[in-house]
C-alpha cells in the first residue's frame, strides 16, 4: 500500500516529460512544435490531455518492443520452414517438441492410430512456421488462436469481458499505430486497453511461439555449468562475439568453428585457435543450449558491456543482429582492432560498413565468411601487439527451461507446489530487466533486490539482460544457496539448484509466463491469485515496457524502475496503481530503493499466501 502511495505522489509532482531526452513537454505528435500544458486547462496544443498524451507516448513503446518481438519471431518461423526444406546447416534438436507443438496448432505431430506411420519432422516444421507467420498476421477482429491453446481460461474470461482479447500482433500493431497518431484516440482508458490488448497479442502470437520453435531447432535447454563475464576473451585466440537478440548466426558460427579446417586456418594465422563468444542475448539463447567446450566459451555480459568487451582488444569480429548495439560502436573499430560487421538487415551504424544479413538458407556460407574475416583482424591485432586480459571470469548455471525445472523436481511440479505451500518457498519473482546507469550504476539495482528476495526465502526466476547482471554477479550459482534466507537454502541444497534460476533472455517472458500458468492450473486458481510477482528493476528498453503491461493483463504485482514515462498524468497513474487491479488483477509498483521494493513484493505475496489459505 505505501509503495502504492508513494508511487502515485511521486508521479503526481512530476510534469510530463518527453519519453525521448526527458527533459521537456512534448507529445511528439502535433506539427505545431512541442505541446506546451497549460497550468489551467492542462491540455497540449491540440487540445490532448495530460493523461492521453502521457498514455500515448507510452503506447507508442510498447508498438516499438511488440514488432521487434514479432519480428524475431517471424525469423524463427522463416528458419523453421527453411530447416525443413533442408536449406540450412540446422536440423530439428527437439522432435518431441515440434510434434506436441503441431498437435496444440490442430495438425497430426504423432500417430494417428496405432500402427500408423508419425508424419516425417521436416513437413511439420514447415507446417508450423507456416502456423507462426499465420498467427502473427491473424486480423484483428478475430481471437488469436495462441491465446485459446497456452493462455489459461480463466485468464481468457477476463480478457473477453474487458474486450481486449486480441488478434495477431502485426495486425493489432497496426491498428495501435494508426489509432495513436494526432486526432484519432485521445482518450487515455481506451489507449490503455489497446496496450493491454497489444501486450497480450505480442506473448502469445510472438514470444510464445518463438521460443517453442527455437527450442525446437536448438534444443530445450537443461541445466549445465558454463562462464560469463570479460575474462573468457584470451587475446591469443581468434574470437567472434555473437551480438544481439537471436541465436541463427551465432549457433551456424558454433558449427562452423568445430571444423578442423577453421581451427587451422587460425592457428595458421598464429593464434591458439578459434572461439565463439555471446553477448547480452544471442549470448544467452547459446549459453543456454550449447554446453562450454575449446569453441563456444561463455558470455561476455549485459548491453552496458559491450564497449568494455571491446576495449580488452581481444575480438576480432563483432557481429551484431537485430537488437542493442549501441551506435557509438563505429569509433571503436580502429581504436581497439575490431571488425564490426551487420549480421541483420536493420542494423547499422556511423562507421561500419560490412552486412552480412542473416538469411536461413544462407547462413553456412555467412557463418564462414565471418570467420574468414575473423582470421583476417587477428593477423592485423596479432602485429598490433596482444593485450594481455586478465579480467573476471564466472561460473554460473544456466539451462532452467521449464522442462528442465519439472525434471529437477522429479517430473511433476507436486514438490514445487508442495515447498510454497509449506512456505518453505514463499513465492516466486521473475527478474526480468535491462540494465540502465538510471538511477544506480550498471546492474546496482538488480543485483539489491535479487539479494534481497532470495534473504527472504523468495525463488527468483531470471531473464534479460539482469539475468547476466545476476550471473556476473554468482547469484546464478551453487555457491549462492549462502545467501538464501534459512527455507530457501534448504530446498535448493535439496534440488541442487541455485537460489536464482537463470531462464535466458527477454524472450523467455513467454516461458516463464507458461511456467505460472502450469503452477496455477495444477492449484486450479487463476495467476492472478499466486504468491507471485514481477520485478524489472532496471528497464530500458521499448520491449521491457510491452512485458510490463502484460504483466499486468495477467494480473501479476509489476515493480519498476524508474518511473515509467507517465509521470503528470494523475489519472493514468491512478488506473495503473490502484484501479487497473480490479479489473485484471494486475498492479504497477514504482520504487527506486530496492529494500523497500521487496518489502512492496514480499507483502504482495503474504497477501496471496493469506488468501490461498497457505
């Protein structure tokens, strides 16, 4: 409640302020130049209001975070299709999976009748990349078929009475866009219930989905031991770094690099051999399906350290896919010997001049021509003289699918259940953040409130670029079962299992989503009645704000930091941290100390244990 207060009084001093440098009032929209607020009649220049124009600039974000989604998705479909078709190195990793996916879409995955022959794997991974690409373009004056088949019904109920159950993702992004340009939709409740539709169309029609079909070509990860942080990069070795949002390029470098013929042409060039390296989320999606070996040796760390990554001088190429290369990165190419190269079409950059754009069928061929590149900078870093690193390196366990937690668990989630209800568990938070210098410094926040939660015998689920704050940091590890409050250690040393799971990426929203919803299926409840709770502690970026409203159209307790762009807009405030929790459950929390924070979460989970009689 006093989170809830103090949220609402913090929003309410501050004007409305301009979601690209802050530091104005602006709705970005009206061609008369910025909207000024009138102090008496508290509307911009064309007539808007504070709490329309706050809510949509925020809609706006969320537009940005939910096609950058998609469009990851639609690549993972693309790949699917094109593995099929044999037109790549990739082959299906899980076959269970493709055909229990298949059999949820309406297609046969298996057999029909005893004695009958399974359909072959490759026509059904074509046929659900065609699946993919036909839910995301699902129009929206029809239901999402994805919706009805993961999300729970009682979820579904809720959504159907307030209106916002949702087509496809392209479709309603479409509709979002054009309803918030100048003159259309002014009205904050109705902005706001778009972004909530928005929000549950981009789960389910791309997340979802996205991360099945992954799952189905590189594997579903299991837990397996593996490094992080600047010190996995040796000088003495050729090193590509996988950059970006998407496993394609870094998994057919991986590939390519066990060739015995690439190793030599690098220990030819005089270097000690070749290594694969991840960075921030390409960099999860590898950590966690592909095991440490002499090729692919970790990750690096979050966004905030790519140009640290850098200026060790010990990469050789960069290669960058669709998402979080800052843009300043061209400078550095010469100053610390890098060959920065595009591996996407919508990426680029002053001063870098190389694409390679990632396409499925012909990503063998990429995969060599970066290596080849590779080889090519070590020679001319190797003669520049080798900078010795002798950075951090750190352990962390990695892998927790939600397979791979039901494995742990025995292969039902009766002991999971069993612990919270005991309360030896008292709940669970998904960490699933950015990293940003608001605020704190690099990883500051999240690093406090993880520490804080697991004290408190509070599971925390993590991805996103706070998931490698938390491995850089050990909290992903065995060893950190010390910092678990008394309960939670005891459970852990029980499973083997660290106090915080580390689930991958941003992406995986979609995965751990599915992992409260099988909780609150086997409890027979809704989410929204769960000892459960979302923290994002140090979001940035325009995906972590379309994940945050869905959290709230699933019901969930949302704490961020720092405050959303919605500041000044005393009505939109009240709907996000007060009302909106009667009509979906969800609640949004604002609070920049990271102890009073999990004080906030904790009461919100004692609040439900209450409830459930637990």
């Amino acid at each position: 409640m006093q989170t809830v207060l103090r949220t609402l009084l913090t929003a309410l001093r501050q004007g409305v302020r301009c979601r690209f440098c802050s530091s104005g009032v602006s709705c970005r929209l009206c061609s008369n130049g910025p909207c000024r607020i009138s102090k008496k009649a508290d509307r911009g220049a064309c007539g808007i209001n504070a709490d329309g124009m706050a809510m949509r600039n925020f809609l706006h974000l969320n537009i940005m975070g939910a096609t950058a989604y998609t469009y990851h998705a639609k690549e993972v479909a693309m790949t699917l299709k094109a593995t099929g078709k044999g037109q790549t190195p990739f082959t299906i990793r899980d076959e269970a999976k493709l055909r229990d996916f298949a059999d949820k879409l309406g297609f046969k995955g298996g057999k029909e009748l005893p004695g009958t022959e399974e359909p072959p794997v490759n026509e059904l991974a074509v046929k659900v990349g065609d699946a993919i690409l036909e839910g995301i373009h699902t129009d929206s004056d029809e239901a999402l078929g994805m919706v009805g088949i993961f999300a729970p019904e009682s979820r579904q109920k809720v959504w159907r009475e307030l209106g916002i159950l949702p087509g496809g993702p392209i479709e309603e992004s479409m509709d979002m866009t054009t309803c918030s340009m100048t003159n259309i939709d002014g009205d904050y409740v109705s902005l706001a219930k778009k972004a909530l539709r928005l929000s549950i169309a981009t789960i389910y029609g791309s997340l979802v989905p996205l991360e099945l079909g992954q799952d189905i070509l590189f594997g579903t990860p299991s837990p397996h031991e593996h490094e992080v942080d600047l010190g996995i990069i040796d000088p003495e070795y050729v090193n590509i770094v996988a950059n970006g949002h998407e496993p394609f390029i870094g998994a057919a470098l991986i590939a390519a690099a066990k060739k015995a013929g690439n190793q030599q042409k690098a220990k030819d060039s005089g270097a000690k051999g070749l290594h694969i390296i991840g960075s921030i989320e390409t960099g999860q999606e590898l950590l966690q399906r592909f095991e440490k070996d002499d090729v692919f040796v970790g990750l690096t760390g979050n966004w905030l350290s790519i140009e640290a990554a850098l200026a060790t001088e010990g990469i050789d190429v960069f290669a960058m896919d669709m998402n979080c290369s800052p843009p300043a990165l061209g400078e550095y190419q010469d100053k610390y010997n890098v060959t920065l190269v595009s591996v996407s079409k919508l990426v680029a950059m002053p001063g870098m001049d190389r694409q390679i754009a990632y396409k499925p069928a012909k990503v063998e061929a990429q995969a060599q021509e970066l290596i080849d590149l590779a080889i090519a900078n070590f020679k001319k870093r190797k003669a520049a003289g080798l900078v010795k690193n002798d950075l951090n390196r750190q352990k962390t366990l990695t892998g927790f699918s939600a397979e791979a937690i039901v494995s742990a668990l025995g292969g039902t989630l009766d002991p999971l259940l069993d612990v919270i209800k005991k309360g030896d568990i008292k709940g669970i938070v998904a960490l699933i953040s950015c990293t940003t210098l608001k605020d704190s410094g690099q990883d500051v926040n999240t690093i406090a409130i993880a520490k804080e939660l697991i004290k408190r015998d509070i599971l925390v689920m993590s991805a996103g670029c706070g998931n490698a704050a938390l491995q850089v940091a050990g909290l992903t590890t065995i060893d950190a079962q010390e910092l678990a409050g008394g309960r939670l250690k005891a459970v852990c040393e029980s499973l083997g299992i660290p106090p915080v799971l580390s689930m991958g990426t941003c992406t995986d929203t979609g995965r751990i989503i599915n992992i409260v919803t099988a909780v609150a299926d086997a409890l027979g409840v809704d989410p929204s009645q769960l000892p459960v709770a979302v923290t994002a502690p140090e979001y940035m970026e325009q995906k972590a704000t379309i994940d945050g409203v869905f959290a709230l159209a699933f019901g969930l307790y949302t704490h961020v930091a720092p405050l959303a762009p919605v500041g000044g807009a005393p009505n939109l405030v009240k709907l996000l941290t007060w009302d909106l929790e009667g009509l979906t459950g969800g609640k949004l929390a604002v609070e920049t100390d990271m102890v009073e924070a999990a004080d906030g979460i904790e009461a919100h989970i004692m609040e439900k244990r209450k409830a459930l009689g637990i």
